[in-house]
C-alpha cells in the first residue's frame, strides 16, 4: 500500500522534494503539498484503486502523511469491499 | 485585567452604532481624501471595540464571531473602509485567539490589545509573483538564537501606517518549500515601513493599503507556533470571508436604505401613485435577503464547527466558506446598481443624501480581494471530489 501511496504522489503531488526524502509520518503539506496536488492525487487513489473518497475523509488530515493516506484508502477499501 | 470602563457596560451592538455614527460623518471626507479613517478608529477605541472578541481573562469579552460580524454589517453602513480596517483588525485576533494557545508572549500582547486597543495590521501579500495567494510565501524568517528577523516586500499592506502591530506570513526558514510557512506577530518599534506604493484607488481609499518594504526584528517567541497552513484552513480564510461578507452586506444595505428613502419621498409627493422605482426597491430587498441568508448561514456554519479540527478541514466546509465570499461579493454589486437606477442622477452624484458612488466604489473591490476567480478555481478543484449536502437540516 505505501508503495502504491509512494509512486502515485511522486507522479501527482508536484512535490518540490523527491518522495525519497519523505519518511512514512512526515507532514506532506510541509513538504509542499497544495491543496490543487492533494486533489489531483486524491484522482489518482480512486482511479487506481477503484473506489471513492466519502464526504468524512475529505479533509487535510488524510491527507497529511504517507501513513495517513495509507490508512485512508484501506479504510475506504474495507468499507466498499464489504 | 482591566477595570471594566463604563462603557463596556452597553451592550455591543450599542456601541458599535456609536462608532458607526462617527464613521459616518467622516466617510466621505475619507474617501475623497483617501486618508485614513482616523476619527471613526478614535470612536470604536473610545467604545472598546478592539478586543471583544479575545477572552475575558485577557482582558476582553468573549464576543462570538457572530457579534463580532454585526458591528461589521453595523460599521459597514457608515464607511466601507472603517469597516473594512475593523475587519481584517479582528481576522488577526480571531487567529492569535486560538492558534497561540499557551504563548506567554501572546498572552500577554492579547492582554495589551484589550488594554492599549491596539490595531493590527496583516502582511500576506508579496511581491514576485505571489499575489494574492496566501498559502505560498518567498520570504522567510531568520532565527538566529532568541531573535527573529523578517524581510518582506509586501504589496499591500491596509493601514499598515496607522497600525500598532502587524502580522506578517513568510517562508519558516530559508530551505523551507513556499507553502511551509509561519505568521509572526511585530510589535511597532520592532519594524520599519519603507513605502513602495500608493493607494489611490476606485474606491476602500480609506484602507491606505499601500506597499511597502517591510524589516523587523523580534523575539523568536513571536513566531506563531501553529504552522500557517493550519491557521489560514481552520481560521483565517473562513473568518476572512465571513467578516468582510459581513461588512459588504453593511455597504449594500446602506445603498438600499437610500434607494427606498428615495422611493418613499416619491410616494409621499404623489400619494395614491406607486413611484416607478418600488418595484426595484423589492427586487433589491429580495437579492439583500439573499446575501444576509448567505452570511447567517455561514456564521452558523463556522460556529457549529469551531474548535472541532476535522469539520474546519473538511473539503465541503472551505467549499461553503468560499461560496459565501463569492455569492456576497457578486450580489452586493447587483443591489447597488438597482439602487442606483431607482435615485438616477440624484444617486449618480456625489452630494445628495442619496448619493451611491462611494457605495459602488467601495463594492467593487470585494471581487478582487483574493481574487473570485483564485476562489472560484480553488472551488472548482475540491469540487472535482466533494459532493455538496443537499440536506437542509444536516
Ligand atoms: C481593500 C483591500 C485591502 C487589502 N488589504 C490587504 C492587507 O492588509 N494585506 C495583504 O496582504 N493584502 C491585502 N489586500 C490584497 C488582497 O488580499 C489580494 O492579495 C489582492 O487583492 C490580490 O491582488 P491581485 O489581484 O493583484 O493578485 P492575484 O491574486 O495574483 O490575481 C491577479 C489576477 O490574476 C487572476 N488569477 C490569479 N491567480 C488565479 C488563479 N489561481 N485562478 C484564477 N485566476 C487567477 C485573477 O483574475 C486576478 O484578478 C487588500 C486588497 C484590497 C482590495
């Protein structure tokens, strides 16, 4: 999963940084995320894993970390799975 | 802290008509002269209306935002530009009152805010490119032992002359990406203004927000220690909309007051005809109620989910924040220009008692301050993903 995290921002988060350099917990808007990234990487998840980002988890916290985008999306995968 | 004075014994809404009478009498001089509405800040000084809305143990009252945005809507009838100071005064209290939570240092200049009732000016926008994006910065802070210093060109500073302290966004250091950014609080006597820009505008002329070059040194405690990235998304855009949306809504109001004053001495000379100007005097009433709905209903909003940081985040909350700036700022213009065609030439001109012109001129800026277009992309991206809630009650 952080891998998928890792290639999809790398791609989408036009990050001023390599994702190399950014540990799993690291705050990503510190590391420059917009919000206009954050999105279009938001596109990406749901494109890749084939599911959609419901109302709750639409906010910075999911957003804020490799870990926390991780969780957000395996969160989001066990809901529709079910 | 401070010995309630008598006058904090009248309710708000009291005093701020008080200042706003003082405002009045003085707009159009300000406007013409585009200087500095110094005697309307005297009055809403004399009323003690700069730190409302800081906590009592400071020193303040503990207003709500909600209150807060009345004196604004109350302000905003007399003079633009005095409201609008007052504004963006208490968009930066709004900030320092929950995002320096625990600083001593604030603590304690909170607490001289209430006493001295200081004003507080705010340097976000920045030359080379940045404009009136907020969330990026080129320039940052240097912190070198205890002490902090900040170089900033900033294009636009609203009275950054009159102002006893100004809140400046910057990079958090000198490798730090351009959206990494801290706000730090300069006390005046810590910074010098080298002016690079005039104001001599369409209309706010009495906001003076010129340029300048902006230099302070302080102490390194003043650096906020929230990042700025959290204050702008749980406080400072939210609070920016809502208050300036507030106080255009005052402008608005104050043009339709003179368009149905006008309508009425019309009726009285004619009795038993309806003027031709009442059936846009209930078009304009229609498109107030409108933009007052719009500003209530974002109060209430922002009310519900202070303090609780996964609401301010949500997508769907800077969404509503955004559509209450644009929907004001459009709307107001509409309700001045039906004011103007209902009083004609007698609205057109500077000098009659339905005089409109400092009204549209003051109106317009809404449009342009951050840009709609910036909001409306910035909408149009979270858009790509949040699904409004259609519920009325949710
Ligand atoms: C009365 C008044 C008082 C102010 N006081 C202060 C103050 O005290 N402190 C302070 O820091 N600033 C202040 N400002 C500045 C304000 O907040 C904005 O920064 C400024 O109005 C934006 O200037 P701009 O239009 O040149 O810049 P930009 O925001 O760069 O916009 C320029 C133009 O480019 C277009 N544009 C730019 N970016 C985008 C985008 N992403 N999407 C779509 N279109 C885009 C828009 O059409 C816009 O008109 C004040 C402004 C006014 C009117």
């Amino acid at each position: 999963m952080h891998d998928v995290v890792r290639q999809l921002l790398a791609k989408h988060g036009s990050l001023p940084v390599s994702v190399d350099e950014i540990a799993n917990n690291a705050d990503l808007y510190d590391a420059g995320l917009s919000s206009f990234a954050s999105v279009q990487l938001m596109l990406a998840l749901e494109e890749h894993f084939d599911v959609e980002f419901p109302e709750h988890l639409l906010n910075r916290k999911s957003f804020s970390s490799i870990d926390a985008i991780a969780a957000a999306v395996s969160e989001i995968a066990d809901d529709q799975a079910a | 802290m401070t010995a309630a004075g008598p006058v904090t014994a009248m309710s708000l809404p009291e005093r701020a008509k008080r200042a706003a009478k003082v405002a009045a009498k003085y707009a159009d001089a300000v406007d013409r002269e585009g200087r500095f509405p110094s005697e309307a800040l005297d009055a809403m000084k004399a009323e003690r209306l700069m730190g409302v809305m800081i906590k009592a143990e400071l020193g303040g009252e503990g207003a709500s935002l909600s209150e807060v945005a009345d004196v604004c809507v109350t302000l905003g009838q007399a003079c633009g530009s005095s409201a609008m100071v007052y504004a963006m005064h208490q968009i930066q209290i709004a900030s320092l009152n929950d995002y320096a939570v625990g600083s001593a240092w604030y603590e304690e200049f909170l607490g001289r805010v209430c006493d001295e009732q200081l004003l507080i000016g705010s340097a976000t926008s920045e030359a080379g490119g940045i404009g009136g994006n907020l969330r990026n910065s080129i320039c940052a802070v240097d912190v070198v032992g205890d002490v902090v210093r900040l170089e900033k060109d900033a294009t636009v500073i609203s009275y950054g002359e009159a102002s006893d302290a100004i809140m400046v966004t910057s990079r958090r250091n000198a490798d730090a990406a351009p959206s990494d950014q801290v706000s730090t609080v300069f006390v005046k006597g810590q910074y010098t203004l080298e002016k690079t820009t005039d104001w001599d505008t369409l209309g706010m002329r009495g906001t003076c927000s010129e340029g300048f070059i902006f230099r302070a040194e302080g102490a390194k405690e003043q650096i906020l220690p929230r990042p700025f990235a959290e204050i702008a998304a749980q406080s400072m855009l939210a609070v920016s909309h809502l208050l300036w949306s507030a106080l255009w809504y005052g402008i608005a109001y104050d043009a339709f007051a003179r368009g149905q004053s006008f309508v009425k001495a019309a009726a009285r000379k004619n009795p038993g005809q309806t003027p031709p100007g009442a059936l846009r005097v209930a078009e304009a009433a229609n498109l107030l109620q409108q933009v007052k709905g719009n500003v209530v209903s974002g109060l209430k909003q922002f009310e519900a989910a202070k303090g609780n940081p996964d609401a301010l985040n949500a997508m769907s909350f800077a969404v509503a924040m955004n559509n209450i700036k644009i929907g004001t700022s459009q709307t107001i213009l509409t309700v001045i220009n039906h004011c103007m065609l209902i009083c004609g030439i007698a609205g057109y001109k500077n000098d009659t008692p339905y005089s409109l012109g400092r009204h549209l001129r003051d109106a317009h800026s809404a449009q342009l301050m951050i840009s709609n277009d910036r909001v409306l992309g910035n909408t149009s991206t979270m858009l790509l993903v949040n699904k409004p809630d259609p519920s009325l009650v949710g």
